[in-house]
C-alpha cells in the first residue's frame, strides 16, 4: 500500500453516507476547530466530528454528496488526508461496460477515494482513507458487480498472462467444439439456401421435422455447452439491471434460439410464412464469438510479453557458499550478505556487489544497450543481467521486492495499469453503451415487426438479433489500455521506464525540454582532452611525470590526468617533495627533476613566460576546456587541457530533438562562456546560465507560464525541485535515487538518444489509441444501424446475424492487433550534430530563456 495525496473526486450515491477521514498536521484543539468549521461548511455536510487523538474526521452526510469538496476544505484549511492504494486482480471482465459497472460498485464502497478498472491488465486500482476499506469490503463490491477479486500478489490471484494462457486453452478447445457441432447445422441451412437440389435432397432424404430437431439438438449442445458462459454471466447481469456484452450475445443467440425451438416444436403457433428456423445463425453467432475471444486471450498474452519477459530473467536457484562449501538452493532462499558464486554464461541470480573475481556483464535487460560492460570487484551488479566469459562472487545486497528487477516490474505495471485522460470519453460512453443498444435493438424489432414487409416477425427478429450482436463494447474497453501495455513494454526493452502513466499521454505534447549540464549532458566528470607536448619534451614522458605528480593529489583534474596515463600504459614514479596550492597548482619532484603543474596564474607567479603559447591554448576556451601548463626542471614543456566532455550520444539526440520540432534548452551552474560553448557543441538552442540549484525549478516555473509542455532532464539531487515542477521530469539511468524518485520518466542508459525516443515512443502510444478509439466508436456508430436496418428501404441490404457475429469478433481483433503494432516500435534514427551552427550563443540568446 502506498500513500500520497488525495486530489481525485469521489461520488457518494447513498443518502446519509458517512466517511470516515483520516487527517495529517493537526496540533492542537484549534485545527480541530478549524477543520470542523471548513468541513461543516460544505453544501450537503450533515455534520462533522474531528478528533484530535485519533486524527481522523467523521463526516455524515444529508444526502447524496461528494467528498472531494470535504477534502479540498480540509486541504484549504492547511492540513492533508492521508490514503492509501490497493490493487486488485479481477476475473470474469469482457467489455468496457464491465469496467464502468465494476468502477461504480468499488466507488460506492464508504471510504474509497478512487477506482480504476483496466481491461487489458485484468486489473483495479482502489485509492480510499487510509484505515477506512478492507479488502472483503472491496471484493464483495467486485462480487456485487458480478465478477471475482484477489489481491495482487496473493498465491490465488493468478498472474495475468498465465491466465490469458489458460483462458486461451480452455478457448481453443470450446470453439473447435463448438464449430464442429455447428458446421453441419450451417451446411445443410445455407446450402440449402444456395443450392437448390441439395435443399430438395434433405428434405427428400430427412425430412423438414427431424432435421429441425437435429438442428435443434446440435444447437442446444453449443449453447448450453461451450456457449454456456454467455448465459451464465449475461442473464445474472440482465436481472441486476446492469447488463454488458455478455448479456447482448444472451439475448441475441437466445431469441433465435428461442423463436426456432417454438416453430420446431409448436408450428401452429406461427403463419406458415414465419415459420422459419435460425438455428444455425444461434449456432454460428455463438462459434463466431469464441473464436474472436480465442484470438483475443491470445493476442492479450502477447501484449503482456514485456512483463513475462522480465520475470523469465530471474533464475530459479543460485549457488551460494554456505559453510565454506558451494550449496545450490532455491533463489527465494537466498538471504542478504549471502555470497554467491557466478560462472560464465549464466544469469546474475540477484543484486550484489563483486568481491572477487571480474568479468563483462550484458545489462542490455536494464539499458537496452548490447555492449557489455566491464565489472571488476568493488563493481554493483544486477540481478537478471548476463554475465560474459569470467567468472565472479557477489555479495547479495538487494533481494525481493527490493531489486532492481523487482523495482522495474512494478513500474511497468503501474504504468499499464493507468488510465490516460484520453480514455475519458470511452468511459463515459461505456456505462451508457450497452442500455442503449438494447433499447435500439428492441426499438428495431419494433419498426420492423409494425412497418416492415411480409413476413414481419422473421425480418423483426434477425435485425433485432443483428443490432445485438454487432454492439461491441469489447474494442472500447480495448482501445486505451492494450496500447498502454504494449508501449510501455516496449519501452521498458529500451531502457525507458515510465513512472507516472499519465506522462505517457504528456509527453507527446512536449514542447521544450530542458537539459541539466553536468552528468546530464556532460559525463560528469572531467577527462585529459589535449596534451600538447612543447619542443625538446617527449610527449608520454611528460605525461608519466605529471600523472605521477598529480597521483597524490585529491583534485578531479588530477585523477582525469591520472587516468589518462594508466589507460596508455604509462608506469607512474615515485615522488618526493610534493606541495600543492590551493587555486594554483602543484609542484614536486620524479626521478630527480622538478616537475611544476598549474594554471596560467600560477605559471605566471613561477615567472614563466606563458604568452608564448597563447595561440595554442586560445582554441580551448572556446571549446569549454580548461588549460593547465607542465614545466619541467625550469622550463615549459607541455600544455594540456581537461574538460568534462560531452557525452557522445547529446549531439545527436538534440538533432533528434530538433527534428521532432522541439526546442531544447541547458541550465547550468556554469559560467556564460562555458555554457554557451557546450551548448554550441551539442546544438542547444538556448542556455541559462550561472543558476544556483534552487534556480533551475525557478527557471521552469517561468517556462510554463510562456505556455506549453515543459520536459526536464537530470539526474543528481539538486535537480529533484526542477524534475518536479517540469510537465514531466526525465531522470537519466545514472542519477541518484532522488532525482528518480522525483522523475515521471526513468530512463536506465545514459545515452541521451532514449529523451528523444521515449517522446517518440509516447507519439506513437497516443496516435496508436486514436486509432483505435476511433475505430471502436467509427465501428459502432456505422454498423449499428446497418445492423437495424437503414440501408434496406434503399438498397434492400439486411445484415445477418452470423456476420454481425463474425464483424463483432474482428473489432476486438483489430484492436488488439493494431495495438501490437507497437512492439515493431523502433527508436529515431542517430543524426549527425549541429555542424552548421558550431558557434558559441550570444548573451541575448541565453537571456531569452529566461
């Protein structure tokens, strides 16, 4: 369970409801004064308790009322109310009026706040007063509703995708059931129909009163047998007076089933013109259906690949050195501080740090990078990874519910659990949708029975039976959520975890975005970019004397020195005499000769001539790089330059960016000239520079107000203010735990192409759910009335019931696999930097930003 802030709007439909709130920051008598007279003030309060020891807020209502109004006067009143979030696994949903109808029963329970059904998921999130629900108040509404809840996570609330695979199963083997009982009964009446002779032939043969009961009998087997499950989940649901999918197909297969059975059994009581069969329209409507729910619980395991995906990486034992010896033991018993042992080839089995031993881990699970990346003792790995050749012990740090793995579960859950604000529209026509249908259907039935041509009741039944077969509420609820799941999963392969879901639907909106420097843009720590050695000095041996120099020293330019000489295999010497000024530079002895290193002050102090060598270091300003000077025994022998380098994937994703029409901005710490030379390298279009940590929240605060969709991308603590004030705050995979904490967007790589694919992939989630929205409500608005009848006075088209069935089947399918389209998703191709603009920004330019 989580808490957070209550802000969503509540509907309480029973008079004289009471809600029970608990509140956070009361004190003292007078917040309970002041708390009450807020609340009491609401229209349609009753009355109001508050009590101080047990912090909560009684509030009885006169009537039929909302809570939220209570909540904002206790809001206003300088205080919170505290709630809580429960998830619930949910069986026995088909349609979007089954999610309106659950959502209503859950919210009428005292005390929740909120409730949202997910089709796609099988899933409700229940937000309520913390204290106030326990999950068999929650379950009986579920029940209420006409379906079954568990608790997520409880060993009898079956995962998702294992239980689209059984349903897909027990699918499979009801339809071709039911096919093959159907097949003859519609051979022998469409045959009949389009060819004559066989028609005679049957009738010759058979005869009209036993084949109607062979019919009559094969159709009842597919009705009560595999068709079963509409009867028993639609006629319940009919008497509660809340009828969905499930209870159109009911009464749709049911009255022709029906009205045959009457005319095969009672004859008399029908005009020999009406005394008509459709048996096999019952029959194949009811094959039809299960075939698209067949293709439908399949293509619903594929939409949550990503997730089975993730779970798979986890193995199913570890080796673990327990007593000096190497003992294999199930992963769940595996406890923290545990060492264990990896060969190569096999899974990471869980979070941990080396201790011995190195190798290449593949982390491409986390980042959606393949290059493998080098893990020596002291490394962290992830539990899920793969390891390489080498072979390593880990000391188990992070286990369960804690693990990295774990953690990114549960995030693309939650994010394919949400509900956009797109689906508002769907939801709102959900609840009315199936009521409405029935009505068109019976109003149907009615036109044609008192206006229609001879035969009436046969032209009054089929377009009735039509009307309700063809309504499908099925591709509505579908719509929103299935491309949700497939998104976000696919993000989640490419290292993009979305935290909030509704950033999904923002981020496509993004208008600017706006970049942190140091870590961010930059690899966030300073690197030897020039080592300009001067006449009569070799250039490694000068280097091995600096980087020996600079070994003692704490300064991150001196450990990028450093680096630079161990990665060109340079052996450092052993050094006497250092000293270091603060501010200007070092001086020491190696190997017998005096080695001076510093800035262009401290070289000037030292009464060296730097002036000689200003057109060699004039560049390096201009490129954001810092100049230091070597003298050697007296004289200058090398200059060099260190700067914290751009990362190689920033030039390119601004282009990317760019491409996408959005602008991009850099806020930093930095001064003016440093900045604006990273920008111009990068392709930044604007720059604010000098800005304290507090400032760059400040800076997106007056972004928003210029109008627009603001995006920000960090990743260290002080940008925790300026992720939360933007629209959406992008945390880079190698923040901190705050800035990720903070973000809606996670991305696990440092490469900064993943900014632009995740608005990409954002794109192309929503473009994804108009399509399909559109198709869902294009579909019922045209079909409907063909379905009725509106095109026969005209053209004399009549639809059958059996293609309504077959159409009806093929919304949902299409849907679903529209919406599997997004696993093809590929990200922005790389572009080449801002070569034609490699020019520093002017003062004015950086100014506009702010």
């Amino acid at each position: 369970m989580s808490l957070e802030t209550v802000s969503a709007p509540v509907a309480l439909p029973e008079a004289g409801a009471r809600l029970q709130l608990p509140i956070d920051g009361m004190h003292c008598a007078s917040c309970v004064g002041r708390i009450e007279k807020a609340v009491a003030a609401v229209p349609g309060v009753a009355s109001v308790a508050v009590n101080l020891a047990t912090e909560r807020a009684d509030v009885r209502f006169a009537g039929a009322a909302e809570a939220e109004p209570v909540i904002a006067a206790i809001r206003a009143a300088g205080f919170d109310v505290r709630q809580e979030s429960l998830d619930l696994h949910i069986e026995g949903m088909h349609c979007a009026s089954c999610i309106a109808r659950t959502e209503k029963e859950l919210r009428a329970v005292p005390g929740v706040i909120e409730a949202n059904v997910n089709l796609a998921t099988e899933r409700a999130h229940v937000t309520f007063s913390a204290g106030s629900v326990q999950f068999g108040d929650l379950a009986r509404a579920v029940e209420k509703a006409g379906y079954h809840a568990h608790p997520v996570g409880e060993p009898g609330a079956p995962a998702a995708h294992h239980h689209h695979d059984e349903d897909a199963k027990k699918l499979v083997r009801d339809t071709v059931l039911a096919a093959l009982l159907a097949a003859p009964v519609f051979i022998v009446e469409m045959g009949g129909h389009l060819v004559p002779s066989f028609h005679m032939w049957i009738m010759q043969t058979i005869g009209t009163t036993p084949l109607r009961v062979a019919e009559f009998l094969l159709t009842a087997v597919v009705l009560f047998g595999p068709g079963r499950r509409f009867f028993t989940s639609g006629i319940p649901a009919l008497l509660r007076g809340a009828p969905e999918m499930n209870a159109l197909v009911a009464l749709g297969a049911g009255a022709a089933f029906a009205y045959s059975t009457l005319v095969t059994f009672a004859p008399g009581l029908f005009p020999e013109s009406t005394a008509q069969v459709y048996f096999e329209a019952a029959a194949v409507i009811v094959t039809l259906i299960l075939l698209g729910r067949t293709l439908e619980a399949r293509a619903k395991t594929h939409t949550g690949a990503a997730i089975r995906h993730l779970l798979n990486l986890k193995p199913k034992t570890a080796r673990v050195v327990r007593n000096g010896e190497t003992v294999e033991i199930p992963l769940e018993a595996v406890v923290k501080d545990d060492i264990l042992m990896v060969r190569p080839g096999e899974t990471v089995p869980v979070d941990g740090e080396i201790v011995e031993g190195s190798s290449f881990i593949d982390e491409s699970m986390l980042t959606g990078e393949a290059d493998p990346k080098a893990k020596t003792v002291g490394a962290p790995v992830v539990g899920g990874t793969l390891n390489g050749s080498g072979s390593f012990s880990l000391r188990a740090t992070k286990l369960g519910a804690d693990s990295v793995l774990s953690q990114i579960i549960r995030m693309v859950e939650d994010a394919q659990g949400a509900k956009l604000p797109i689906q508002a529209l769907a939801d709102k026509v959900a609840g009315r949708f199936v009521p409405a249908v029935m009505g068109i259907a019976a109003l149907t039935f009615l036109l044609w029975y008192f206006l229609g041509p001879a035969p009436a009741l046969p032209y009054a039944l089929t377009s009735m039976v039509a009307v309700l077969i063809i309504a499908c509420p099925c591709a509505m609820g579908l719509a929103t959520p299935t491309s949700i799941m497939v998104g976000t999963g696919r993000g989640a392969e490419l290292g993009i975890l979305f935290r909030q879901g509704t950033a999904l639907q923002t981020l496509r909106d993004v208008t600017v975005i706006a970049f942190d420097k140091t870590g961010t843009l930059t690899k966030g720590h300073p690197e030897l970019t020039d080592f300009i050695s001067l006449e009569g000095f070799s250039r490694d041996e000068v280097l091995a004397l600096v980087a020996s120099v600079e070994a003692r020293s704490e300064h991150p330019i001196g450990k990028a020195i450093v680096t630079a000489a161990e990665q060109a295999g340079l052996k450092l010497a052993e050094v006497s005499d250092f000293s270091a000024e603060a501010g200007f530079g070092v001086t020491a002895r190696v190997a017998g000769k005096k080695i001076e290193v510093g800035a262009d002050r401290f070289m000037t102090k030292l009464g060296y001539d730097i002036g000689s060598v200003a057109a060699q270091t004039a560049p390096f300003g201009l490129a954001a790089k810092t100049p230091l000077y070597v003298a050697v025994d007296g004289r200058l022998a090398a200059i060099v330059a260190v700067s914290d380098p751009l990362k190689a994937s920033a030039a390119p994703a601004i282009a990317a960016l760019r491409a996408e029409h959005i602008e991009t901005l850099m806020i930093t710490g930095d001064n003016q000239r440093t900045a604006e030379a990273i920008a111009a390298q990068a392709g930044i279009d604007r720059v604010v520079a000098e800005v304290l940590p507090a400032g760059k929240a400040k800076v997106i605060e007056d972004l928003r107000a210029k109008g627009g969709t603001i995006a920000f991308a960090g990743d260290g603590i002080n940008d925790a203010p300026a992720l939360a004030k933007a629209d959406v705050g992008i945390a880079v995979g190698s923040g901190t735990d705050i800035a990720i904490e903070t973000a809606d967007v996670v991305l696990m790589s440092n490469d900064l192409m993943s900014v632009a694919t995740a608005i990409t992939l954002s794109r192309a989630v929503i473009r994804n759910i108009k399509q399909n929205l559109f198709w869902a409500f294009g579909y019922n608005v045209v079909l409907v009335p063909v379905a009725a009848g509106v095109l026969y006075p005209a053209y004399g088209v009549l639809l059958s019931p059996m293609l309504a069935a077959g159409a009806m089947a093929f919304s949902s399918i299409f849907v679903l696999g529209n919406a599997l389209r997004l696993r093809g998703f590929t990200p922005p191709r790389r572009q080449e930097g801002p070569q034609a603009r490699a020019l520093p920004l002017t003062a004015q330019q950086s100014a506009r930003a702010t």
